[in-house]
C-alpha cells in the first residue's frame, strides 16, 4: 500500500490479546504508517496477561512510536480535525461492543469510533468475548449494518467449555484492515478457528 496512513489502534480490556496489538501496532508502523494507541480505562487500570498496566501502556507506545491516547477529551478533537484514515479496536470487548451499539462513548477508545463514524471513515473491529453468543449476540448482529464499520471475521473459540465465546482471527487483521481502506467487509465473516479456513 503505496499511500501513508494515520491509524488509530483502539485496544479495550481483554488482557489476553494485548501482545497482538502490540504487534499490530509495529507491523503497521514499519510501513511508515502514523500509529496512535488509543487505550480504554481496563488498559490503564487493570493488570493482566503477565504485565502490569504500565507495562502493557509502554509495550504500545513503543511499538506505535506514538503517546497514547488515555481519556474521552483527548480522543474528542479526532472528529472535528479528521486525523484518523483508519481505526482499528483489536481488542474489543463485550462491554465496549454493547456500549458502541447502543451510543454510549464514554471511554477514549469509544469516542474514537464516534469521531470516525461522524466522518464516514473505516474502522475495524477485532472482537474477543466470552459472551458473544449469549447477551451480546444482539449486539454485534446489530452493528453488522453499521456503514464504516468491519468486523475482522471471528470464531467460536472454545465452543465445548464456553459455547458462548466469540474470537476474532487475529491471523486475518491486516487482509481485514485493507478490506475496510476500500470499503468492503472481508468475507466470509464466520469461520473456523486459525489455520482451518
């Protein structure tokens, strides 16, 4: 991809999957791409997935080379400025997906995705919930109609233990990312679990 990005990588709390954003973040900002880590209340306050959350915050702003981004009022200017080309949340949680699909932006990285939705721009999301297929089910049916906003396609993880539990394949980000820069939902959407198809 020829033109240089300003991303925004949102990352909300399911501690689990930290380390691949952290990855992501590097691996978009080798490409000389602007990254701006974007972290939700659970990341700054909540320890877990081996690192304290000091920790997990310097693991992204190093890869991203970037500040973070910590509460609604700096995440706010993103709207009116129109800094972002794209956003990705990955990780998103249960909570932060009822939240966004019933409008309520009360967290750094939910303003975030106001902003792009008000500008008509991409943004990602990479969903990780163990109530996927329970309560929140109606949540993420509802924002599958949502204009400028993808999903990377997900699977249930652990459909034995917790029949419920949702994963996004984190494997099929960046194929989902550029998806999204020309306006398509990768598809299929329900798949199998990494390596399966």
């Amino acid at each position: 991809m020829g033109t240089k990005l300003t991303i925004g990588w949102g990352v909300t709390g399911a501690h689990g999957f930290f380390q691949e954003a952290v990855e992501g973040m590097a691996r978009w900002r080798a490409r000389g791409n602007r990254v701006i880590p974007i972290l939700s209340p659970a990341v700054q306050s909540v320890a877990g997935g081996g690192k304290s959350p000091a920790e997990w915050k310097r693991s992204m702003e190093e890869a991203a080379g970037e500040a973070g981004m910590m509460a609604v009022e700096e995440a706010e200017p993103l709207g009116p400025k129109d800094t972002l080309d794209l956003l990705v949340v990955a990780p998103l949680t249960g909570t932060s997906l009822a939240k966004l699909a019933l409008g309520i932006y009360d967290t750094s990285v939910l303003t975030a995705v106001k902003a792009m939705l008000r500008n008509q721009k991409p943004t990602v999301v990479a969903l990780c919930t163990n109530d996927g297929l329970g309560l929140n089910a109606v949540h993420w049916a509802r924002l599958l109609t949502v204009r400028h906003l993808f999903f990377v396609p997900f699977f249930q993880d652990r459909p034995h233990s917790v029949p419920t539990s949702l994963q996004a394949r984190f494997d099929l980000l960046d194929e989902t990312m550029e998806a999204a820069l020309r306006g398509q939902q990768l598809q299929p959407l329900l798949r199998e679990g990494a390596g399966s198809g």
